[in-house]
C-alpha cells in the first residue's frame, strides 16, 4: 500500500471506528511526530520502513495523516512504542535503515529500548571515529567493561565481542587512562600444523592474530596502528609470551579465550598489574584445544563473587554481521539442542561378527 493511499482524507477515517456492540474492545495509540519533515526518514523511501513494520504487526491496523500516525489492533502499544523510539531516534540523527528498524523490532520485542542503545554515548575515537551498540547486549558488554576490571565477554562469531573491546582500549589509550594496548591470543592449530608454516616463531603466528590487527586497523587506522606499535603503544603477542611478566596501566585484551587451557587462563588472569583493565572473548562454541578441555569450562562458577569482574553473555540476537550468520547460529544451537540419537541394537547385533 503506498502513502497516498495510507493518508486519510478525514479526521473520522484517521480516528478507529467504535466496535459493534458485543465485540473484543482493540486497543488503540496514536503517536504524534513533532516535525512534519521527520515522517519521510520515519516512513522509509516508499514507505518501505512502513511496510516492515505493518508485515511485523499484521494484526494491527496502521494509518497515517499529516504527522500523526494512528495504531489499533491488539498489538497497538508496542507498535506505538517502536514508532515512539524510531522518533527519538531519528530526532537524535540516527539515519533510519533496514538493520537499525530490524534490531528495534528485535528489541521491542524483547521489551528494551532502542533508542538507549542506538543512540547511546558513543566510543569516541580520535579523527572523529565513533562506534555505537548495535545491540542491548553489546550496550551491556561496553557498560560492563567500563566498570570493571576484568570483563568476559562471551557468545557466538559475529558479536562484536573483539571489536568493541578493541575499540574500548582504543579509546582508553588515546584518553591517557592506560599506557599500552596488549592484544593477544592463543596460537591453537584448528586442523592445521603450525610447525609447518614458513618464517621464525612470530611469523609462524602472525595469522592467528591477524584478526587484532584488522581490528586495530578499523578504530585507527592503518598507519596510525603502524605509529602504535611501532612505539610499543600497541602490543600483539601470543599467549605464550604472557608468562612471568605483570602488566602494569595496560589495557589487555585476550581473544578466542576457549581455546586456552585451564593453567593457561590462571597463567593470564594472574599477569595483571596496577591500573591495568582486561576483556576476555570467547565463543564455547568452537573449542580447537586438544581434548576439549578449555579455560573458560566452569570459569564462572569458579570466579563468581569477584568484585571488579564480570560476565556479559551475547547471543544469536547480538550478531551484527549479515542476517544469514545470526540464522547459521541459530541453526547450530537448535541441533545442538537435540537429544544424541540412540544406537539401534537391532543394527549393533547384525553387524558384530
């Protein structure tokens, strides 16, 4: 339906008609927009965004005229909120796209706010960068890792768990709250041989971290991640290297944490200095370690009641990369879910010689 014929000519088309006598009283909201110029980035280009929220919504009815949009049906007030928060939104100058209306309706839907996340404060980076929360629960990662000293940040690919934390330890390096960066991972074949690979020992484990790097790249650049590291601003290491040292005003971050062994993980919990602030990833997911048996099995439990460290879970629902990993995920935890299928002693018993 377009919006001409969405626009209603009189005021007792745009008002929901009173119900027959006898029939389910709907409810009904209306929302007024404060500026008439706001509905075109509020109704999307062809009132795309509209029909979004109506395919969402089919058991409400959506009527708009003028810079008043009219809701009824049984699911009015939370049609009424999301147009109320995509208002805030784009009065705050969040450009209105197919991702920010998909993760709103997702919020929404989980009762939350997306103008808190969306339009949160940023983190600030210098040449006039800015990351934002693209997600309640990156918005709970970030606030945590403010807060605290030590920081797990645990779920699925895609998440922005590395990426924002990067992006943290940007910002605190360039607001002179710490002296370093340390990026580090464990250097854990996942069905490959590292003794294999040509070069000396940090080229052999130079792809491994490549993924820091390209992070680091993202939040300053290229060649101001060059200046970084070569004044020793910005360290990238393996995991390995980490034993016998104390980091002092460092901002340390230690990625793809599953695949550290349980000493291993004592080992780096156990490096931090004063004025030091540490963020820990992981996706339990996807253990390479030989025998399965990862650093953060049961670190929870073990760590619990610390203060100054915290757990933020993140979810299929988190992932911001394209629509198709969150429904991969998704997938994987469905089938994970399953029972193990039983072996047939029928078939067991043919088979035995």
């Amino acid at each position: 339906m377009t919006e001409t014929n969405r626009a209603l000519t009189d005021e007792a088309q745009a008002s929901p008609s009173p119900p027959p006598s006898g029939a389910a009283v709907e409810d009904a909201r209306r929302v007024s927009v404060p500026d008439t110029h706001l509905m075109g980035s509020l109704l999307g280009p062809g009132d795309e965004w509209l029909d979004t929220i109506e395919a969402a919504f089919p058991a409400s009815r959506i009527v708009v005229r003028g810079n008043e949009i009219a809701i009824s049906g049984p699911d009015a007030q939370r049609v009424g909120d999301l147009f109320n928060e995509l208002v805030t939104l784009v009065s705050s100058g969040i450009r209105i796209d197919a991702d920010v209306l998909r993760r709103s309706l997702d919020m929404i839907d989980q009762n939350e706010q997306p103008s808190a996340v969306l339009a949160s404060d940023a983190i600030r980076l210098s040449g006039g960068a800015n990351v934002r929360p693209k997600t309640a629960g990156q918005r709970r990662y970030i606030d945590a890792i403010g807060a605290n000293i030590i920081t797990f940040g645990l779920g699925p690919a895609g998440t922005g768990k590395s990426w924002l934390a990067v992006a943290m330890a940007a910002q605190a390096l360039q607001r002179k709250q710490v002296e370093r960066i340390v990026l580090t991972r464990p250097a854990v074949e996942a069905g490959e041989r590292l003794g294999f690979l040509p070069g000396d020992l940090m080229a052999k484990v130079d792809p491994y971290l490549r993924p820091l790097y390209d992070a680091l790249y993202d939040m300053v650049g290229a060649e101001g991640a060059a200046r970084l590291l070569e004044r020793g601003a910005v360290e990238v290491a393996p995991l390995a290297f980490m034993r016998g040292r104390t980091l002092n005003r460092s901002f340390i971050i230690l990625d793809e944490a599953q695949n550290t062994t349980p000493e291993q993980m004592k080992m780096f919990l156990t490096r931090i200095g004063f004025g030091s602030r540490v963020v820990v990833t992981g996706d339990t997911t996807q253990v390479d370690v030989q025998g399965g048996r990862s650093g953060l099995d049961g670190i929870e439990d073990v760590l619990s009641g610390i203060e100054g460290l915290a757990f933020v879970r993140l979810d299929r629902r988190d992932v911001v990369r394209h629509r198709i990993v969150a429904d991969i995920v998704s997938a994987y935890e469905r089938n994970d879910s399953r029972p193990a299928a039983q072996p047939n002693p029928e078939r067991a018993e043919r088979s035995t010689p």
